[in-house]
C-alpha cells in the first residue's frame, strides 16, 4: 500500500502590501512565511507556489485594480507551472490571501486544473481585518467534490507569528476523518 501525502499548495504575492494600516514592502509574501512555518513542522509534505505567468503589479494600488478586474472578469489567469502527480496527494492544505473578499483568481485556475474528488483540502487564508471572507464558499463551489476542512484565517501582519494557527492548520490536515 502506498502512504498518501500531504501537498501545500499556495500563492503569495511580494512587493507593496497593506500592512496594519499602512502600506509597507514585503520582500517576502505573508503566505511565503506562513508555508514555511506549516515545512519545519511537516517536512514530509511537498510544497507548491501557485504562480502566474503574468505577474501582477508591485504597487499596491496598482495591484489592488488589477485584482478587481480580474475578479469582475472571472478571470482565470496562467499559472507558470504544474503539480507532477496530484493523484499522489490526499491532502492539500491550500494557503491564499484574501483579494475583495476571495482568493486570488489564480487560485481557482488551480482548483479547476486537477481532480480534487475526494481529497481533503485544508484552507487558510492571510488577510488584513476580513478574514476569511467568502473564500470558503467560493472554494467550495469550485472543487464541490473535495472535502474542505474549516478554514483558518491568519493576520498577514503577524504573519511571522502565527503559530497557534499554524497548529490549527496541522490539526485540520492530520485530524480530520478521512
Ligand atoms: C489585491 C489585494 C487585495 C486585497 N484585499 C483585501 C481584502 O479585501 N481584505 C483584507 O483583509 N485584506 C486584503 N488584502 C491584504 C492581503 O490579504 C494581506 O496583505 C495578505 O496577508 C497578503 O498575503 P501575501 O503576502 O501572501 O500575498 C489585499 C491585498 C491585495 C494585494
């Protein structure tokens, strides 16, 4: 019998962000720290960036008006690469930050790639002061096969701190019924 795997899958956007009421420069996205967090307690689990081939401005403002286009679109924008074997995984903990209320759209161009049938998928989400918005409704909608755990929503500005979060994350993925 082969063991089934965990696989973390997220996005994260460096450059200008807004940060507890003010717009500062992350040379490291939040989901970026955050997943890192997630590795050092689960070294087994492989990691992939969901990332765009067109890459979305530095300047926040800029960024926040491209985001909302592509939102009003339902934009499914490219992503620059593929998992190997998804059917390998039975478990995906899915980080994203939260853009109006949702996730990015690439992370829908993500769940709408592979077959999440029956996978559990473990979602959290960085924002500043919305939570976890609709997000989870959303991503229910897009993968309405898959078995979402409850999401878990981290301050992006205490991205750096976030460990009780972190163990939440790692209860969901380990925990929950298969
Ligand atoms: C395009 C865009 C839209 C955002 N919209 C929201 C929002 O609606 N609510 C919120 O709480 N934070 C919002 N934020 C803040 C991000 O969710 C937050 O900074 C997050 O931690 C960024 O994660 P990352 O650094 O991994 O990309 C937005 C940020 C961007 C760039």
């Amino acid at each position: 019998m082969t063991m089934a795997k965990t696989l973390i899958a997220f996005y994260s956007r460096r450059g200008q962000n807004y940060v507890d009421g003010s717009i500062r420069n992350l040379p490291r996205g939040n989901n970026e720290v955050i997943v890192e967090k997630i590795q050092a307690l689960l070294p087994e689990a492989d990691v992939f960036r969901i990332d765009t081939v067109k890459q979305y401005s530095e300047d926040y403002m800029v960024c926040i008006e491209e985001a909302k286009q592509e939102l009003r679109a339902k934009a499914r924008p490219e992503l620059t690469a593929k998992v190997e074997n998804m059917a390998q995984y039975d478990t995906i903990i899915l980080g994203y930050p939260n853009w109006w209320g949702v996730p990015p759209m690439a992370v829908f161009t993500f769940l709408e790639i592979y077959d999440f049938a029956g996978k559990k998928i473990v979602p959290f989400c960085s924002h500043e002061g919305s939570g976890l918005g609709g997000s989870i409704r959303q991503i229910k909608m897009a993968v309405p096969e898959a078995r979402l755990t409850e999401g878990v929503a981290i301050h992006g500005a205490a991205a750096s701190h976030c460990d009780r979060e972190v163990n939440l994350i790692l209860a969901q993925a380990r925990l929950f019924p298969a």
